[in-house]
C-alpha cells in the first residue's frame, strides 16, 4: 500500500520544481523561505557602504575613526584594461567592492533587514576576488610568494582578505556577529588561504562613545587584535586563475541558526565545513532600537596596499521560518 504524500512533502516538492526550472534560482540552494534575491542586473537592491554613527547634528567628525570611508558597492560590468568588458557571470553588471591602495583599507557592502522569526537562516553568492591589474613598465615581477612565472601572477600575494558577516540583535537587545572570513594572504604576500573567524564581537560606536575603544582609520573594524582571529581547518586554494583579469565565480553557502545564536555550516564550491563548533561572541551589554535586527555585509581588506576587489553576482537570503 502507497503512502499518501504529506501536504508538506508535496510543497516542498512543488518548490523544488519551480525553482529547478528557473535559470536565476536553479544555480542556489535556498531554505524554504527566500527573503531577499538580489540580481545585480537590476540593481543595488539595498546594498549600501557599511556607514558610523554619527552623532545629533550630522557631524562626520563624530563618526569613529576607524569607521570612516569604507567605500559604498558600485555596480561593475567588470571592465579590463586587456579583455575590455567581462561582465557577471549573469548578464552584465555585479556588485563590486573596492578598496582605497592603502594597507588595511578595507570596502563594505551591507544589507538590512530584519528577523520575522527564528531558526535556520542561510546566504548565497557567487563571488570574484583580484588585486587591482598594473600596467607599468616599472612594476615588479614578484611579491611575497608570488614571483611571475607564466603561471603564478605577484597579484594573487596582494589579495588580502575577503569576509562574509552578520550584526544580529533581539531577545531584549541580545546582540551578535557571525563571521566568516578568507585570508588569502598576509601583509607580506605570504599565502595563507585560510578561513578564519574572531573570537570577540567588534568594537561599536557605543564603545567608542563611552571611551571603551578609539582606533586609527584602517584598522580591521571586526575584529582589531589579530590575536582575537583563530584558523578554520585547512588551507583552501581557490581560483584566482593565474592574471588579475580573468574572472572566475566561486559559490559561496552559508547557515547559522538563530534560534541558538549559533554557525552551522559554510561550503566555498565544493568544500563543506562544519562550523557548528564555532564560537559566537555575544556583547555583554544589551542594545536598544535594534530589536530582531537581520544585516548582512561582504567587506574586502587589502593589506598589500594594491585596490583589491570583491565581485558578487547575485545574493539570495532564505530562512526555514
């Protein structure tokens, strides 16, 4: 005797169809619930510079110096000085974030929303990296582990890192990051290739304000002591593909659990990391006009002081509740 199928089973089922059959969403693996899917063809869809707070009066001058002039996202038909216009891995346009050439400089790009529940929540992306492309005679032809030799470019040793992130509140004023980050190399260019994540949630405007914290501009605003910064697993190598010009788009998943306040998993292409160990750091104090805050942001940081650049696709968000 069959089983009849259970109205559940069949949703899921009818949603797995449509969404098979759709060339935009085909490519991701959302939960049940898609809340936001940003196609940067038509677009910024609310992406927006990671931005300080400033103070009653509009003041710049109030904003902590470490939080200024992190660039706003740009929409990029990925121009080249070689191959001309690339274009996204879908149509023509991506998100790009673009440093400063100033060691530690690092670019943001920020969603905002907010949490209608709690539960599983995930983020998905297809991403580029590069280190800015240099045409000049005088240039050198190494940097850290790179040295140019038909096939390795000093370029890949000038990435320095890119970070996918979250600023979540609620619960009264229970306030948390998750972060996941890549360090593909260091100061030096030494390659790295590690994930990496911060055992500390980042210094706040609050702090700042309450004389808690003051950094200099271009310090690593998620987390400023390297030695708060531990290692994920293995070395991961990706594709850079040899020259600063070639783009190639890496799948990027990520699931954490806000209902426990918790990581679950992070896969880049066909790497799947158990990251339900992972700490989260939780503020000590509590946040007001933050209740069930939902913000996501990718940033890129050059420590080479080459511009370094991050890609993006398209973004799909979802959520089981």
């Amino acid at each position: 005797m069959t089983t009849p199928a259970q109205p559940a089973d069949t949703a899921a089922a009818l949603r797995d169809a449509i969404r098979s059959s759709d060339p935009q969403l085909s490519k991701f693996r959302p939960l049940p619930r898609i809340l936001a899917h940003d196609d940067f063809d038509t677009g910024l869809h609310g992406w927006v510079e990671l931005g300080g707070n400033y103070n009653g009066k509009g003041e710049y001058g109030s904003l902590d110096r470490h939080f200024r002039d992190f660039r706003p996202p740009q929409l990029s038909s990925c121009n080249f000085f070689d191959v001309g216009t690339h274009g996204a891995m879908s149509g023509t346009y991506a998100l790009k974030l673009a440093t400063r050439p100033h060691p530690g400089h690092t670019a943001t790009g920020i969603r905002r929303l907010t949490m209608s529940g709690r539960g599983l929540l995930q983020i998905e992306a297809y991403l580029a990296y590069k280190a800015e492309a240099v045409v000049d005679p005088d240039a050198e032809d190494g940097f850290g582990d790179m040295e140019w030799d038909g096939n390795r470019h000093p370029s890949e040793a000038q990435f320095g890192a890119f970070t996918v992130a979250t600023d979540l509140c609620g619960d009264d004023g229970v306030r948390y990051h998750t972060v996941v980050r890549y360090q593909n190399a260091d100061e030096q260019g030494n390659m790295l290739r590690q994930w990496r994540y911060p055992v500390v949630p980042e210094p706040t405007p609050r702090e700042h304000y309450e004389g808690k914290v003051d950094y200099p501009y271009a310090t690593d605003f998620t987390a400023p002591n390297p030695e708060d910064w531990r290692t994920y697993g293995q070395p991961q190598e990706l594709c850079m593909n040899e020259v600063p010009t070639k783009v190639n788009w890496h799948y990027l998943r990520w699931v954490i659990d806000t209902e426990r306040r918790k990581n679950v998993e992070v896969q880049l292409n066909d790497r799947l990391m158990d990251w339900s160990e992972v700490p989260v750091p939780i503020y000590d104090d509590r946040y007001g006009s933050l209740e069930n805050l939902l913000n996501f942001y990718f940033s890129v940081r050059t420590l080479s002081g080459q511009r370094n650049f991050l890609y993006l696709d398209s973004v799909v968000i979802s959520a089981d509740w």
